[in-house]
C-alpha cells in the first residue's frame, strides 16, 4: 500500500503578498520537495516567516540560539498541552518577541490575528518526542531549530526537516502503526505502537543506529540463533513504559548488536549478535548493509519475530519473515508497506 504522493503547496496571490523575496524562494524550495504547508494563507506565511528564521538564525557572540515556535490556525487550541503552564501576552514585534523563546521551556506564539504570546511549560519540550506530543494535543504547527542547528517543522503527519540540501518528510509513529498493524497478526498493538515511537521519534531523529527484535509470539524457541555472549541483560525496563525510553536510548546507543523485546514489551537483552541458517542466507539476497541483512535473515528464519532497523541516516525499516514490510522515511513523505 502506497500512500498518495503530496502535492505541490496551494498559493494564492494573497498569499505571496504576505511573504518576503527570501520567504518566496523557501516556498519554492518546499514545493519543489513536495512539502504542503498546511492551513489558510496567513498560517501558511507565518509557518514559511518561522522556518526562514530557524533556517537563517541570528548570530550572537558566534552562536545561534535554539529556538521554537507554535503557529496556531483555527480550530487549533494550545491550551490543551500537558505542562503548560501559562499563556503571556507579548506586545511587541516579532524580532524582540522571539528572544524570549528559549525553544525548551518557552515557545513564542504566533496567531493569524497578529497576536504575540509566549507558551510557558514546567517542562522542557524540546525533544522530538515531547514535540510530537504537543502537536498530536493540540493540533498547532511546530517550527523549531535544534540543539544541532537543524530547522525542523512538526504537523500533524510527522516532521518536515532540512537536510542541508532538500527538505524531507518523517510521517508520524501513530500514522505508521496504521500501516504496519495490519501487516503483523497477532502483534499486540500498545506494544507495537511504543516500539515505533521509540524507533522513529527517539532513535532515528538522534541519528542512532540500532536493531530491535519484537518475539511477538512466544511458542517458538531461537536457540542457537541467538549469540548471547556479548549480551547484557535489561534491569526490568519495558517498551510499554514511557518512561522507560530515556534509559533504553541510552543504552541502545552504546551497542552495535540487537535488542530484544519479548511479547509484553519487556526488554530482555541488548548487545546480542543474529545467527542465521543456510536457508536463510539462500533466499534472503545480500542487499542494504550487515545491520538489515541480519535482521532480513532473522525474521526469515523465525517467522514470530519482526524486526525495526534504525538507520544511522535515519530511516527506519521493518522487517518479516525475510522481508521488508515497511519503510518508515521516504524522501517524498510516503507510506510503504508489503513490499
């Protein structure tokens, strides 16, 4: 199943009334990456006004700050975030208003009306994660610029990111379980759903390689496909828990090999080596690099396994019985799955 390909941003003469020279060769920039800017024109122009300033940031003593910022379109409420703490009027222009949006505890606010806020958390919201979040709560449009200088935008299929050469679209975990349950009968899909978040929001978005097995049925013993010599066993640590992933991403950065996760969500070990049968190795052709090829022959050898292979470039791939079922970033956006 192949999702429908997006198509080039709606513009309106009004619309390009609303932007700058350099605001207009963003949107082209966009449109040529097939990147659609939701929402009305004045949405549209304060989201494109938004990703020019995370794109080209100010320079103070030779650093640029990390920044974010929320647009809010009708229907939209913020107030719905969990951690908020208040809604600050700012009356100023925009220029003095962003230096307060410290792009962790504080967002500036941007409404169609021309109002300025500032959205105050007792939290910091500045990982993928929590954005993500933030955005599925509330509905509002996310621009920031990372720790890593990155310009990112968060909408409600995923996040839209530079790369440095053309901007690419990662679809959002709960839209990718919407592909992939189907495609894994029997697979309980609390589990199922936490493993992509851990996958696509927390591992690929930092860059992390990594290779998680999912036994989603246990009645069939690996044995000696498993190399457990490296192994390190998990201090009780589960996919299902939320706050469980800070640890779990910690430790999986550390290792090269896989991880484990038995039906419940339980993580048994990480650090563990694939073994794969002649069989395997006959009909699952050498393609992709050693982390997918071993995951590929894994899941073609135990057909109650799946496995979820983060790039270190980011895409995230998943694996049954020998075969890729879904690809989880496609440079045009897309949804890919059965293939």
């Amino acid at each position: 199943m192949t999702a429908t390909p997006l198509e080039p941003a709606r513009r309106s003469p009004a619309l390009v009334e609303l932007l700058s020279r350099a605001e207009v060769r963003l949107l082209d920039e966009l449109d040529d990456d097939g990147v659609v800017i939701e929402g009305d024109d004045a949405e549209i122009a304060l989201v494109v006004e938004e990703l020019d300033h995370v794109r080209r940031p100010p320079v103070h003593e030779g650093r640029s700050p990390i920044y974010g910022a929320f647009v809010v379109g009708p229907g939209d409420d913020l107030t719905t975030a969990s951690d908020l703490v208040e809604l600050i009027e700012l009356d100023r222009d925009v220029d003095a208003a962003r230096r307060f949006a410290d792009g962790r505890f504080t967002y500036l606010v941007r409404r169609t009306d021309g109002r300025n806020q500032l959205a105050c958390f007792r939290r910091s919201v500045q990982y993928e994660a929590d954005l993500v979040e933030v955005q599925r709560q509330t509905g509002v449009q996310i621009v920031q610029r990372t720790l890593m200088g990155r310009a990112r935008l968060y909408d409600r299929r995923g996040v839209v990111e530079w790369s440095g050469r053309a901007w690419n679209v990662r679809e959002r975990a709960d839209r990718l379980l919407e592909v992939i349950d189907p495609l894994v009968e029997g697979a309980p899909r609390d589990v199922l759903s936490a493993l992509l978040d851990l996958c696509v929001h927390w591992l690929s978005s930092a860059r992390i390689g990594a290779t998680i097995l999912y036994d989603f049925d246990p009645r069939e013993d690996d044995g000696p496909s498993l190399d457990l010599d490296a192994a390190i066993e998990v201090p009780h640590l589960s996919v299902a828990k939320r706050h469980h992933f800070p640890a779990l991403f910690a430790s999986l950065g550390q290792t090269d090999l896989a991880a484990r996760v038995l039906p419940d969500g339980t993580v048994d070990r990480i650090g563990v080596g694939l073994r794969s049968s002649i069989e395997s190795e006959q009909a699952v052709p050498q393609k992709g690099g050693m982390r997918h090829r071993s995951a590929a022959r894994y899941t073609w050898d135990h057909t109650h396994t799946i496995a979820l292979v983060v790039s270190e470039d980011g895409p995230v791939t998943v694996f049954r019985e020998g075969r890729k079922i879904q690809i989880c970033d496609r440079p045009d956006g897309s949804i890919t799955g059965g293939c």
